[in-house]
C-alpha cells in the first residue's frame, strides 16, 4: 500500500468537486482534493468557472460572482473543514483494488502514490473549441460556451451561433429572447439538430442560417467585434459584424482515466445509477458535468456533488458493519 492512504480522494475541482469536499470534510473524513494542474490544452483547477467572468445565476450572490472568485471561495470553504488539496494531475487509477490505487505521476510506476477507501469523481468536461485566432483572449468578453449562463448580457445585440446540432440549434433559440438577431454559422448545408428544434428555428423571425461556412477568426482586441467566415465550398473568405459568439459544436467529458475501468455511456460520459451517483463500481462516485450532459450548470453541478459527498459518506458507513 502506498504511504499516503486517504478515507476519501476527490479528482476534479470544479464546483461538483469543491462541493463534495466541503460536505465530506464537514463529516470529518477528511478529503484530500487532487485539483488538477493548468495545461496548454485548457485544464484548470477550478473547472470551466475559471474561464468565465460574471456568474449571475449562481444563487446567493446578488450582484453576481466572476467565476474564479466563487471557486476560490468554495475551495477557502472546504479548507476551513479541513479539505487538503494537491494541484496536480491524476496520471492512472486502478479500480479493481480495494483500497483503490490513484498515481499522480509517472503512471508506469509499480506503486501508486496515493490510495483511497472511497472515490469521488468530478472532473468535468470541456467545451469543445474552434481553436482559431482571437478565441482564447475574447473567452469572457463577448464568446461564450453557455447561453444559459451568459444570454442575458446579450441583450438587443446582434449575436452568432457556431454549429448545426441540438445544442447549436437550443442555444440560438433560447438566445432569441435577448439578442435582436441570432445568426447559425453552420459549416455545412444541413443541420444535425433534430427535425423538430429545426422547425422551431427556422420559423424563429430572428434566427437567420449562414450555411457552408466556418469561422476562421474571432475578432476584436477587448470583446468580440465580428468573425472571419470562409465559404466553406467557394472557399470566399467575408467579415461579419457581431458584438456576440457563442461556440455550440459539442462537449468531451474528462473520463480518458476511466475509460474500460467504469461503465461510460455512448457521449463518453460516466454512468451514474438513477436519483444518485453510484458508478458500476462500487465505492466510486461520480459527480458535476463528467456524468451529466444534459443540465451542465454550476448549481446544478455542485448540487450532484453534495450527493456524491453524502452517497459516498453512507458507502463509507455501511463499511464498517
Ligand atoms: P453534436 O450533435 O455533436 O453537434 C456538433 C455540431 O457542431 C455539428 O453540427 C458539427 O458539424 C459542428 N461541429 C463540430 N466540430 C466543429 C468544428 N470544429 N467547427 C465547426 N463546427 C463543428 O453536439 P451537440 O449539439 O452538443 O449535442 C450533443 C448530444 O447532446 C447530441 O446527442 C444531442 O442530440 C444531445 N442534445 C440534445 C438536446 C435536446 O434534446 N434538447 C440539446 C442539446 C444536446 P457537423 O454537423 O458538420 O458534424
């Protein structure tokens, strides 16, 4: 056995992690959180909130909260029950062992470097980016990956959609009610979204498609001016005047640890049982956006943590009788 055995080992620190952290150090099991360390490819402690600005729909604040202050005040929240956390990278984790074995480095290592009696997982998942110029520094200012979170401060502007799915398609519906026009920017001449969420656009007065096309650049020096577009059949490169972007082209939950070792549904996303967050191995839990492809919300994220933290601390009890 390795010589750091913890009760319980949380991987991920969004606000499902930092969540479960708070409700398990409170039931003095004391939880050590492993954060995740930045990475050129957009890791984050502190999940997807990290790259936000305002939170206005995070209840209990107000005025609103940027994202990375809120996560700094759920992980001081955690530490004052006594939650310790390590900002690294969980490298591989053996499940089949009791206790489970967690590596944190070297993956090809004979000894893990941590162990764990009980397993919360909440690593989240990314949006996926177009990975064009401009799109990095405007994230925030103007280009967005949640019309839920960030519709409202797009209210009366003239506003794009990237992609042609349900999510694309959901967004850009949804984003009606505030903007005064909501253009598609879909890179073929079909959409993927279902038949009946396209109806619903296409009788929207203020969705309007622009078909064969693909962003090539986001524009603008402190918030988002316009994009590039380049036809995706003539090849014609043109400019189109914005003051709003939100990307819709799909979603990866972080589960490439887990993958053959839990059960993972077709999305890629963890298996939970109904009306809790028991994996298919017993022990391990999951929690937040990396079992959820439907809600995707902070709230709703840290609202699974606490029951992962409450699940796991029953697992837990059970144990002993
Ligand atoms: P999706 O179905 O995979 O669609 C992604 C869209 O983005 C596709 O239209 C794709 O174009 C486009 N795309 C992908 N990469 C791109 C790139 N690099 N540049 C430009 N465009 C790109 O993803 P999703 O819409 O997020 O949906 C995921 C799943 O959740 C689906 O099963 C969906 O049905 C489900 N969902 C359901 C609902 C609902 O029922 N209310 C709402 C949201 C999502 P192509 O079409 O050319 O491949």
């Amino acid at each position: 056995m390795s010589d750091s055995h913890q009760t319980i080992v949380i991987i991920g620190s969004g606000p499902a992690g930092l969540t479960a952290a708070i409700y398990t150090a409170r039931a003095e099991l004391n939880p050590l959180v492993i954060e995740g360390e930045p990475s050129s490819t957009g890791d984050q402690p502190g999940g997807q909130l990290m790259l936000t600005t305002e939170v206005e729909n995070f209840p209990g604040f107000p005025d609103g909260i940027l994202g990375p202050q809120l996560m700094a005040d759920m992980k001081a929240q955690a530490e004052r029950f006594g939650a310790t956390f390590l900002t690294r990278k969980v490298t591989k984790v053996d499940l089949t062992k009791k206790p489970f074995e967690i590596w944190i480095d070297n993956p090809d290592k004979d000894l893990p470097t941590h162990t764990a009696d009980a397993l919360i997982i909440s690593t989240g998942a990314q949006s996926v980016m177009l990975e064009v110029e401009g799109e990095k520094r405007l994230l925030g200012h103007g280009l967005s990956t949640c019309a839920t979170c960030d519709g409202f401060f797009f209210k009366d502007k003239k506003i794009a959609v990237v992609g042609g799915g349900d999510s694309a398609i959901e967004e850009a519906t949804f984003l009606t009610k505030f903007a005064s026009e909501v253009t598609v920017i879909h890179r073929r001449d079909e959409l993927r979204a279902s038949k009946i969420m396209q109806k619903r656009a296409h009788e929207n007065p203020k969705i309007n498609f622009l078909w064969d096309s693909e962003v090539t650049e986001i524009l603008g020096s402190s918030s988002v001016e316009g994009v590039k577009i380049r036809n995706t059949k003539t090849l014609e490169e043109t400019k189109l005047d914005l003051e709003g972007i939100f990307i819709a082209i799909g979603h990866t939950p972080n589960t490439s640890l887990f993958i053959d070792k839990l059960s993972i549904d077709d999305l890629g996303y963890i298996n939970t049982e109904p009306q809790n967050t028991k994996t298919n191995v017993e022990g391990v839990f999951a929690c937040g956006d990396v079992q959820d492809h439907k809600y995707r919300q902070a709230v709703t994220a840290a609202g699974s943590g606490c029951m992962a933290a409450i699940d796991a601390e029953h697992w837990l009890e059970n144990q002993k009788n």
